[in-house]
C-alpha cells in the first residue's frame, strides 16, 4: 500500500482538529523542566510566528487566519469592539485582544537527561513565547560555541525551564545539551512547518461559534419582538440582533412637553 503524503496526512489532521477543536496538535510547555529537540526546517524560520486569540478556560484559543492574511471572524469581531465608542465594548477588545505566539517542530522527551522519547508528542508543534524564540535564535546565532540545534548529526537539545503557573509570575529559561545525533526516526523527517501551521486554522463557522458564545450571542434565545427594557446597544448587542435578524435597538428620543397657556 503506498504511504500517503505529507500534504494528505496533514488534510486529515486537519480534518481532525476541526471536528476536535483548534489546537488539539499544539504542546505547550509545563511547569519544570521539558527537554526537547527542535527539528530540521529547509530554508525558513525555526518557528512560525501565529495570530493567537485567547478567549476563556471553557473555549480556550483561537489559531487566527489573519496569521496568513486571511478573512477571521475573530479579527473582525476585536476590531470592531475596539474601534467602538462603548466602555463595555473596549472592555470585552481588551480580553480579546490577539497575541503574538511562535510554534516550533519538536520530539520531546519522557525526561530531562534525553534518554526516552515521548512518541505521542514526537513531531508535533509546540507553542513558545517571545522571549524563548529569542533565546533559541541566540544560540542558532552563535556559531562559535553552540549554532545550529536542527542538525541531525551535529545538533542538540534544549532545555526550557518553566517557573511559576499564573499569567505574570511566569518565566522560562533556556538551557543547551550536549552535541549528539537526532534519533533516526525523526533524523529524515522533511518538516513543511507552514502546512502544519495551517492545519490548525479551524474553519470560519467554528470560530464564528466560539465568538458569538464568548459574548454570550446564543442562537436559541427568546425571540420576542420587544425586550423588557430599551437601552443604547452595544457592539456586542449589535451582533446579537443581526443574528437573529433584528435591527439593533437604539434608545428612543424623549418627547418634549408642550407649555399650554392659560
């Protein structure tokens, strides 16, 4: 049976990941220390700078088609709260305000001394900050004592420490292993980075869903033609009366009072 190509392999990840939900592919560093090694990419960056739009615990994030300049209902949603004139609005732009993040290839390792692989994440793509893009760039750079780590003769590990768990407590260092061989396996493994990239954009509707659940729009809604109270609509009311195909409701002017003269 003839082995299927990269391209098929990666529509039916793709596939998966839309059924699954975006990002079900991705590793993302733990508390402690992950040892990994960052495979091979022919003539293109060692990561892949993604548009990444965090939304909350239950619907997690969002892997953004403006990464390649492409229409995404998350995009259009931020943009629009944010050019709003509402406080509401500009509160709900800023917790949904799209983050730079870099994704990298990796096989990872059961442990920290390099000694077991762990096949389940072996050849995914692992999320990485800022700061731990720069470090890794730093020691590609450094031809003298380090260089380049995808070699799969010459190359070599790294190490990311991870301390702290909450959203400004948390740092990462990077440490280097010694010079070895990657593991065959993986040693000819031809990574198309973009490819895997793309596989994790979830199509348009899936992500329209999760937006129109992260500013509480639910489809199943009481349909009634007049709501209790009448108020100034927000963006994010706007959104809900277009879906269910009504107008937004804008505050009704006050009437002024004839003076009758006695």
């Amino acid at each position: 049976m003839a082995k299927s190509s990269l391209k098929d392999r990666l529509k039916k990840k793709r596939d998966e990941l839309a059924t699954k939900g975006g990002g079900g592919s991705v590793l993302y560093i733990k508390e402690g220390t992950t040892r990994i090694r960052i495979l091979p990419i022919k003539d293109e960056e060692l990561a892949y700078e993604v548009t990444h739009f965090y939304l909350n615990e239950k619907l997690k994030g969002i892997y953004s088609a403006a990464t390649f300049d492409e229409d995404c209902p998350a995009m259009n949603t931020y943009q629009e709260l944010k050019n709003s004139k509402d406080d509401d609005d500009q509160e709900l732009a800023k917790k949904l305000s799209p983050k730079k993040a870099y994704l990298i290839p990796v096989v990872v390792y059961e442990d920290d001394k390099g000694k077991k692989i762990d096949k389940e994440k072996a050849g995914k793509l692992m999320k990485i900050s800022n700061g731990v893009y720069q470090s890794i760039i730093d020691l590609y750079l450094d031809e003298d004592d380090w260089g380049d780590m995808t070699d799969p003769k010459d190359g070599y590990d790294i190490k990311i420490i991870r301390s702290g768990k909450g959203k400004n407590d948390t740092e990462y260092s990077v440490m280097t292993c010694k010079n070895s061989p990657l593991d065959k396996e993986y040693a000819k493994t031809k990574v198309d980075l973009k490819a895997m990239v793309r596989g994790l954009i979830e199509p348009y509707d899936v992500v329209q869903g999760k937006i129109d659940e992260f500013l509480g729009i639910d489809s199943d809604d009481d349909d009634d033609d007049e709501p209790k109270k009448k108020k100034k609509s927000s963006k994010a009311d706007d959104f809900k009366a277009k879906r269910k195909g009504k107008e937004p409701i804008e505050e009704a002017p006050k009437k002024k009072k004839k003076k009758i003269r006695k």
